[in-house]
C-alpha cells in the first residue's frame, strides 16, 4: 500500500514536470545502478519509468548488485555494457574503485554520471549529480540545534563506513556543533549501521545506556533515521530531539506524533529522473555549456545539488510537494544553465 | 590437469584406446564440454554475449576466480579448508596500499611484499592447524575474524585509493588488444602449480601427505612441514588474488571481498571441487580448478545478461556447489572403487 501511493505520488511529480518534452533517442538505453540493495534508490526505479515515458527515452532500467560489494557493481556494471547499455546512472560503490569500470564504459562507447555519490577526479564520468551531503547533515544538525534550544549532546547515527559520503556528513556534523562555541557536543558518531541488523543492535544498545546523557539526535543514513525513530518512540520521552534524513514512512509518521522533530528530504527520485533525461540528452546531439556553474565538493569539482529541504511537523504532509518543487528546479536549471542544445 | 599419486589402475596393455578413454571420462574433458555448450548456448541467444568487451570482461574475472580456486585447492590437498582466504587476500592488498602509499615503495618491493605477508598469515594458519590438531574449519573460521578485525583496526577501514597509475593499467591490459593480463596471470601460475605438484618432490610429498598421512609419515614424509607449507602457499595465492582486485578497481578497498572476506568462500570452492579436486585430499586438478572458474562464469555472465534476477545468480551458484560436492563423493566413491586412492 505504501509503495502503491509512493508509485503515485512520483507519478504525479513527473507528470507536472512534464512541459517541454524534446525529441529523444530511442536508442538511448540507460542503466540506474546503485551500489548494492538499500530503500534509498527504490525511487530510482520509478524515475527511470517515468523518463521512459516523458521523454521517449528507450529504456532507463533500475539494476540492483546482489550485495552491497564493489566487485559485484563492477561486474554487473561490465554486464550491462555488454547487453547493449549505452548510458550509466551510477552510485559510486567506491570513490575510486569505480572509476576503472567506468573508464571501461566510456572507451566502449557509453557515457556515466556518478548518482548520488561522487568519483574522485579525474574520473571519466561526465559529472556527479547528488544531495550536497555535506550541506544537508550541517543543516539537519543547526534544525536540531535550535530544537535543544542551542545546547547539549548530541549523538550521531550515520551510514556505511565505504560510502564516500559518510566521512564528509561525520564532519559536517562537527562543523555545526563546533559553531556553537562548546555549548553543544557530539558524544558519539555510531557508522556502519545503514542496515536493519547492525541498527537495531548498536542504536537500541546504546540508547539503554545512555539516553539520559543524549540531548538530541541527528540521523544522516536512512535505516538509522528509521530505528532511532522507533527507538524513541519506544521510550515515549520526546525529550530527546531528532532530525532525521530521507522520507520513509516512519521517520514521517514519528514527525506527526511529535517523536521526531524533523527530517532532512534528499531527492532520489530527481536524480533518476533527470539524470535519465540529461543522459538521453547528451546522446541526442546537446552538450555541456563551458559555463556550466559546476559546484565543488570533497571529491570533485563538477559536482550539481540535487537539492535538500527540511520538513517539520507543519510539511509533513505536504512532503510530495516539497519534492515535487525540487525535482522540477533541477531540472530547469540543467536547461538553463547546463544543456546547450542546437 | 589432474596429478594423481597412485599408479594409474588401467592397465599399460590397453594401450592408446584406454588413454582416450581416460581423457573422454576425465573431469577436465568433461567441463570442456559444458563450457562449449554453455558458451554456445548464451552466444545463440545474446548477441553482446560474444561481443569483445563481454569476452574481456569474462576472461578476467576467470584470471581472478581462478586465483582464488587456487588459493583453496592447495589447502583442499591436505584434505583440511582455509575459510580465511577472503581476509588474507583482503589484508594483503591493504598491505600492498600501505607499502605502495604510505611508504612510497616501488611496485616491484610492495608486490612481493604483500604476496610474502600473504603466505606469513597461511604459515600462522598452518602452525596452528598443525600444533593444535583442531580441524581446519575451526582454526581458519576464528582467523578470518582476527586477521579481517586487526585489519579493519588498523586502517579503519579506509581504502588507499592513491595507487600507482599502473595498477590499475594492468587491470585494464588487454594482451593482444583481447586477452585480460590478469587472465595471462592465473594461466602462467596455473602451468607453475603443474610443474610444482607433479615434478618436484616438494609437491609429490604434499600429495603423499594429504592422501594418507599415516602411510607418508612412515614413508618419511614430515607431514606436519608439509600441512604448513600448503597453507603458507595458499596464504600467498590469496594475496596474489586479493592484488588482482585491486588492480581490477586500481584501489585496495577493505570491503573487496564483502564482510570478513566472506564472498570469496563460494567461489574458492567451486572452481577447484567443479575442476575434480577431491575434497577428501591427496589430488588436485590444477587445469580442472581453471576450468571450473570458466565454466562458473560464463554461466554467471549469460545469467546477468538473460537478466534472470541478480539475486537467483548467488542461488544457482550454491547449487552448483552442492551438484559438484555430490559429484566429488561419487568421484571419490569411483577411484576409491578403482584403487585410486
């Protein structure tokens, strides 16, 4: 039922976002390519539909590694190629270890844009599209901070130690507590939880512990936001504040209950979406402008936000709205800013 | 190439025709035969199948799950299993980034070393196995948590990801614009373990001691040396895998082989128990154990490109293992019934 209504809702984002549709390849055949199983990229699977059917693209195809593992991505990545896949939507299963595959896709033809996490230049890919992961955890924590009322402890609960973006969030994170001048600290950063099994054991134990000395709770990986959701809810103490990351069903639902105190939307279904359309584009005669205004990030200097927003109690349910917003920006801006098209 | 330690049970007298007969029931004939029909099979019906870039691609993950084969079988001799081989390759690449990274050591320093620390971890293996008279299963099961743990700690679990350009250039090397270097590798190393088991005495004294231990001892046979010493070797093949991968990604990555190095394990066993290495010790099939790898994955990449379901490749795969367990018992059931072994 939930899916049913997500599926819904990312339709009806698509079909507002459609104006302005330009001839497609149809040979244009993209692979969306997370780096392992994870309810992040679910929307990716929509999006690459969707793109299918607004911009007459041949096929955006959402292909999942059967674990978490860079050689199984690399593999699976080599395979596509082989079937014929001639663009590539790619969340980076490492930094760099993906880059050779890549490098491979592209000497045969293809072309890549690292999704949602980033290569380290030089890289092949065309360029990196994904939530400035960074900015979203600094504002996510300065949310929290003002929930505490600007003082206290603050725990962090993060994602894969080999995702690149773990480190630059544990940092963010820092950055926006050591701006409170010491009035506010993080007491602990648990990583290498983004999994039910590993969550639910580190975050329970360690809430039994030490609850009373957690004044807030800052979540940056999906699965993590999810058990320190229902951990909360378990203590019923709303006590203790919480940002969360992502939209899953029960951070939203702990927001309307007052449990969780907000949430951090990233736009996975964006970056399927028009990553699809941008690829289908560059196939189809369009190219990158010069001028193109290229953010930075840790690891690449041609890095394109594919937007964050926070939602409180009061946007709860308007979140599709949120997203629909940010998705259709993004979208935009490439046709403005960094598509020239003849 | 199988290398038995027995005498042959055909009689000379049969001459050629029962030498034909040997290869046409050999188990190397066999999957030489499966490869073809299944190779045949996926090219018929996919037309990337048989596409340069798709045989490129296949080829070097063959060069790799071969090495990994490898590192198993020569344990599988002495009848015992390392379930570490995952985390040594893991902590030998990562030994191998150090070296080349943090140390700047040239390759030709960091590659040797790495393959040495490789075969000083089986060593520490074999030495327990040895003294402890514990089965390898319990030995190597605690050591893949130590030797992945105090590599985690020690890098914490940060890959070096600024190697030199040619490693991963040599992942990329295609030998006559088609052949993976890395296939051209687990081949020349496949001809080395050859010669090794079946002309040096070194290697006949392995085989000796892992078909029948008691009768080796008594023959003079110190088979204690020779249980770590196939450890120690397979300790190095591991590393020699495990640098394989990184130059397939031109990175040492702790997580290359999944969590405690585990995602090596099905493949370690399929390609040598596929290729006729008995289980129970004292026969390899060095060219059987290549040939398994083969067979393993050109059904794995005809799958992956079917698109039958990415997560039914790992289910067939584990049958796969079960048919050739069940095949190596009746195997051995059929050589034990012939004198064999």
């Amino acid at each position: 039922m939930k899916s049913a209504i997500r599926t819904l809702a990312l339709s009806a984002i698509s079909t507002l976002l459609l104006a302005g549709a330009a001839t497609a390849d149809p040979e244009t055949k993209v692979a969306l390519v997370p780096g392992g199983p994870h309810p992040y990229f679910s929307a990716w699977e929509q999006a690459g539909k969707d793109a299918v059917k607004d911009f007459g693209i041949g096929a955006a195809d959402y292909r999942v590694p059967q674990k978490w593992e860079l050689s199984q991505q690399s593999q699976l990545l080599e395979s596509l190629l082989s079937q014929g896949y001639n663009s590539f939507l790619i969340f980076p299963g490492d930094a760099v270890g993906t880059t050779p595959v890549v490098q491979e896709i592209v000497e045969n033809g293809g072309q890549a844009l690292a999704l949602a996490g980033c290569l380290k230049d030089p890289t092949p890919a065309l360029f990196c599209m994904g939530t400035d992961v960074a900015n979203s955890a600094y504002l996510g924590t300065k949310e929290l901070i003002k929930a505490m009322g600007g003082k206290g402890s603050i725990a962090h609960f993060t994602g894969f130690l080999v995702d690149p973006n773990t480190q630059l969030r544990i940092d963010a994170v820092q950055k926006a507590a050591d701006e409170t001048n010491g009035a506010v600290k993080v007491i602990q950063v648990i990583a290498d939880i983004d999994a039910p099994q590993p969550a639910e054991e580190k975050i329970n134990a360690y809430l039994a512990a030490h609850a009373a000395e957690v004044d807030g709770i800052v979540t940056t990986a999906w699965v993590p936001a999810v058990t320190a959701a229902n951990a909360l809810r378990k203590i019923g103490d709303k006590r203790i504040k919480m940002v969360g990351i992502d939209h899953d069903e029960v951070v939203l639902k702990a927001i309307k209950d007052g449990f969780v105190n907000g949430t951090m939307l990233q736009n996975p279904y964006g970056q399927g979406y028009v990553g699809s359309y941008v690829l289908d584009k560059l196939r189809s005669g369009c190219t990158i402008k010069e001028s193109a205004p290229w953010a930075k990030n840790a690891l690449t200097a041609k890095f394109v936000d594919s937007g964050t927003v926070f939602v409180d109690a009061s946007q709860v349910d308007t979140y599709v709205d949120a997203m629909r917003g940010i998705t259709k920006t993004l979208k935009e801006n490439f046709d403005k800013d960094f598509l020239a098209c003849k | 190439m199988s290398i038995e330690t027995s005498p042959p049970a055909v009689p000379e007298a049969a001459g050629g025709t029962s030498q034909i007969q040997k290869i046409l029931f050999s188990n190397e004939f066999g999957l030489v035969v499966l490869i073809v029909l299944a190779f045949a099979f996926f090219a018929s019906l996919l037309p990337g199948f048989s596409a340069p870039f798709s045989l490129f691609a296949i080829g070097r993950q063959i060069g790799i799950d071969t090495m990994i084969g490898f590192a198993m079988m020569a344990v599988i001799v002495t009848g015992g299993l390392d379930l570490s081989v995952g985390a040594i390759g893991v902590s030998a690449a990562m030994v191998f980034g150090w070296l080349c990274e943090r140390l700047g050591l040239p390759l030709a320093v960091s590659i040797p070393g790495a393959i040495l620390f490789g075969a000083l971890l089986g060593t520490i293996n074999g030495y327990a196995v040895v003294r402890s008279g514990v089965h390898s299963f319990i030995i190597t099961l605690a050591s893949m948590s130590i030797f992945f743990g105090v590599m985690i700690f020690l890098t914490k679990a940060e890959a070096f990801r600024g190697l030199p350009p040619e490693v991963a250039a040599l992942g990329r090397l295609k030998l006559g614009g088609k052949v993976s270097a890395l296939l051209a590798i687990s081949v020349a190393v496949c001809i080395a373990l050859s010669v090794f088991y079946r002309y040096t005495t070194l290697g006949r004294r392995v085989l000796a001691a892992g078909a029948n231990p008691r009768a080796a001892e008594v023959s003079g046979v110190r088979t204690g040396r020779m249980f770590i010493a196939c450890h120690a070797l397979t300790g190095a093949l591991a590393a020699l895998a495990g640098l394989m991968v990184t130059a397939r990604t031109g990175a040492a990555v702790p997580s290359m082989a999944g969590q405690l190095g585990q995602d090596w394990l099905l493949p370690a066993f399929l390609a040598p128990v596929l290729g006729g290495t008995l289980l129970s010790g004292g026969r390899v099939a060095v060219f059987g154990t290549l040939l398994g790898a083969a067979f393993v994955n050109v059904i794995t990449a005809g799958l992956l490109q079917l698109r039958i379901g990415e997560f039914w490749i790992q289910a067939c795969l584990g049958l796969m293992l079960l048919a050739a367990v069940l095949a190596d018992r009746g195997r051995h059931v059929l050589l034990r019934r012939r004198g064999l072994v």
